[in-house]
C-alpha cells in the first residue's frame, strides 16, 4: 500500500531536519566536548600578545579531553610547557555551588549562559535547579613554570631556577612604576610541586597552606576541602580575640579586608589610598578563620526571596585571596614580639602581657584531617604576558594538570570596544560593527605571535 504524499512530506521533512539540523548540532556538541573550546579574553592580562576582545580557539585533545559524566580526562599527548599559553579552570572558585558536591549534581554547561546544578537538598522554598552563570571561571595565562622548576619574583621580575628572566613573552609588558610587597612583585623562592612529593600542612608559611589548599581542591573535585583555623594563646584556643591594631598593607588583592576594615571601624580616609600604605584598625581573628574556612564569598544571599522566585537558584562566588592570610600571619608574630599586649581585648577581658600567640591549622579532605598531601598530578605555574595587571599563580597557587583545559591555537576573530561604544543591545551602534573589527588578527595562531 502506497503512503500518502502527506505521510512521505512528514518523512522526508524528518529525515532532512535529522540531516540539516540534528545531525550537525550534535556533531558540533561532540566536537565543542572533546577537540576544541572557544574563548574570549575579558581582560588585559596578557597584552600585548592577546588583546581584550580577541576570540579563541583552544585545542582539548593537547592536554586530554573530559571524560564523560565524570572528573576524568583522557590522556593527552603533551603537558603544558614553558612559554605555552594554557586555557584553565581558575582555581580560586568551588567547581560546585558552595563548594558541596554531594549536595550538587552538575547537569550541563549551556556555554553562554554558564553551568547548571541540580540540588538534592534545597531550602524549604529554594527550587532544585541552581545557575552557575559566571562561573566556574575558564582563565587563559602563560605557562613560566613546571614541576621541578624553582620559581621566584622579585620587584616584578621572574626567576627561574635561579636566572632572572629580564624579557618578557610575544609583546608581554611592563606598567608599574611603584614597586611593592604584594604578589605581583614579591613571591618568596620555592620548587613547583611533582607528581609523588609530599607537602607538610605544618611546614608550610601561610601563604603556601593557601596554595595548598588550592592544590587539594584541584586534585580532588569530588570532595570538600576547608581549612580550619584556631589562635591559640599560651596553647588555649582564643578564637574570640580581638587585635586592636590589625596592620597590613595598601593593595590590589586586599580588596577584601580593605572593605572589611573601613566597615567595622567607620574609618574616614582623609587622604587618598596609594598601593603601598599601610591600614591599621580593629580585627576580629575569628573574621579570617571563616574567609578561610569557606575559601571563598558568596556574592547572592540564598536566602534572599527574590532569588527563589523562578525556576532556577542563581549564585556567584568571589575569591579570598591567601596574601591576606600572611598578613594575619605577620600580625601575630607582631604581637608576639610587642613588650606589652595588655591593651588587646579578648572575649573574657584577660590581661595578655606575657602571652604567647600562634595559629594552629587544620586542612580537611572531606572528613577527614590530612597532615600532609602527596601530589597526584604534574603542576603549572601561570603568569599574565602584562606582568603589572594579572591575576595569576603569584596570588593564587599552582594550576594542576587535572585543571587544565585546552592549549590555546589560534584567534577566529576579533573586535575592539574598549570604549564601549558599541553595546549590542543598541541597533543604533550596529554601524560600528565593521570598523571595529580587527581584521589583521583574525587567523593568527598563538604559538607563533612572537
């Protein structure tokens, strides 16, 4: 029996929308999975080998693509090495919403529109779909350093394995004019973690516990990590205590504490901030033991009604960066130093002279309390081509291989509107569109901009 001109249009319709449309949407998924990763650099921190508005592709296959439906990679055929410009998770964001993957499935990245979780366990009113817009954040950097490889920074200049690197990558520059304590100009000399070496909570100054920390989480992305700190007076918790003088330097990175500090002193700045000066005021020790504790700040109330009215929950993190937990480290040991202490006020009201301050840290592995971590996977040490204005491994600790994405190929296109004058919301600057292109970019593979 013949079909009927309206049944084979239905079958045809359906085998040239399963060819046209089906066929090529889930090739392109497939191929966006495993072989490639598009990017858009956000930011300066690698001008003037990258510019803001340039558009990426990166290869996923290089350093091995993501296994499916898990937190495994398959194996790539080269590892990161010196002068390669690396895409990657940056590492001082949870992977799941409030840093709980057992309360959190991840569902799908829907690319533009972020990440997206289901939660097993929400709040009475709270929906189970959480939105992950902005995060977990993709960074792309340079890789200067490799496991094994010792790394220092002194007044903004890198040395590696003790040669001081006087030229700088592709058209990478140099900004500042004032040079300072903080990370950008100062790491203290230490070895890129290997693959088998063991790592000492207690040994480590503070600043390094954090990168530890950062390098647990990496390494472990199906369990929680946080770092428990106690202050301990003459060997006694005194978490309640008060520093009166809480000091530390004028700084990109201490935006944090900067914040923290105005607002708990009403502090009225008389003069203008520079990079550099020193604040001081009333601190809280218990105010660092939660930042560090948690590793990070959510920047949406979940509790606020008005995110809970939709389908979906959305959240956002912003990082704690560890410099400011050297700065609870040098005012401790300021304290300790101080011929008198008694104007300190704790919870009980106690005289302090002749007491003896130190902080005691405790790392957790889900549960569990580790007193040393062996390192599972080869580490990286990232910087910025624009040495003066990039977040990178100086604040925030070693990428690990487990986190890294993509290697960066080569730019598909690239638009300039670092004035904003083109806003794609507004027709009338649409004739913009072609003079703002940057045609002699488009093409360049980034191994070869030199």
């Amino acid at each position: 029996m013949e079909q009927t001109p309206q049944k084979k249009s239905a079958k045809k319709f359906l085998k040239s929308f399963t060819r046209e449309v089906i066929v090529p949407v889930i090739l392109a998924l497939i191929v966006i999975q495993y072989v490639i990763q598009a990017f858009q650099i956000p930011s300066g921190s690698m001008e003037d080998s990258l510019k803001t508005g340039d558009f990426l592709l990166g290869l996923k296959f290089t350093y091995g693509s993501p296994i499916p439906f898990s937190n495994q990679k398959f194996p790539g055929y080269a590892e990161p090495k010196h002068g390669d410009v690396v895409i990657f998770r940056y590492p001082g964001e949870p992977e799941y919403p409030d840093n709980n993957p057992k309360r959190y499935t991840h569902l799908f990245n829907a690319l533009m529109l972020g990440n997206y979780y289901w939660d097993h366990a929400p709040e009475n009113g709270q929906p189970h779909l959480v939105h992950y817009a902005d995060g977990p954040k993709d960074y792309i950097k340079r890789c200067v350093a490799v496991s094994g490889d010792t790394v220092a920074v002194h007044g903004g200049k890198l040395f590696l394995n003790g040669k001081r690197q006087d030229s700088l990558p592709a058209f990478g520059k140099w900004t500042a004019s004032v040079r300072t304590l903080s990370p950008r100009d100062e790491v203290g000399e230490f070895v890129v973690p290997s693959v088998g070496d063991t790592l000492y909570v207690d040994s480590l100054p503070m600043i390094k516990l954090w990168w530890l920390r950062s390098l647990v989480a990496q390494e472990n992305p199906d369990s929680s990590v946080h770092l428990d700190l106690s202050l301990l007076r003459n060997g006694r918790e005194s978490n309640n205590y008060v520093f009166n003088d809480f000091r530390f330097p004028v700084e990109n990175d201490r935006g944090i504490l900067l914040n923290a500090m105005l607002s708990r002193n009403q502090t009225v700045i008389q003069q203008r901030l520079t990079l550099g000066d020193t604040l001081s005021g009333a601190m809280p020790f218990s105010y660092f033991k939660e930042l560090a504790k948690i590793g990070f700040l959510p920047l949406l109330d979940p509790h606020d009604p008005n995110l809970n009215s939709g389908f979906t929950r959305p959240v956002s993190y912003m990082s704690f960066e560890g410099s400011i937990l050297q700065d609870l480290d040098g005012n401790v040991k300021r304290l300790n130093m101080s011929p008198a202490v008694a104007d300190s006020t704790d919870s009980t009201g106690t005289a302090l002279e002749n007491n003896h301050f130190e902080i005691q840290r405790n790392l957790y592995l889900g549960s569990e309390k580790i007193d040393r971590y062996v390192v599972k996977y080869p580490q990286f040490f990232m910087m910025g081509d624009n040495r003066d204005n990039s977040a990178d491994s100086r604040y925030w600790g070693v990428v690990s291989l487990r986190n890294i994405r993509a290697k960066a190929f080569v730019i598909y296109f690239s638009f300039e509107n670092d004035d904003g004058k083109f806003a794609l919301g507004n027709p009338l600057t649409w004739w913009r569109i072609p003079f703002r292109i940057r045609y002699t970019r488009i093409g360049k593979i980034i191994d070869l901009i030199k």
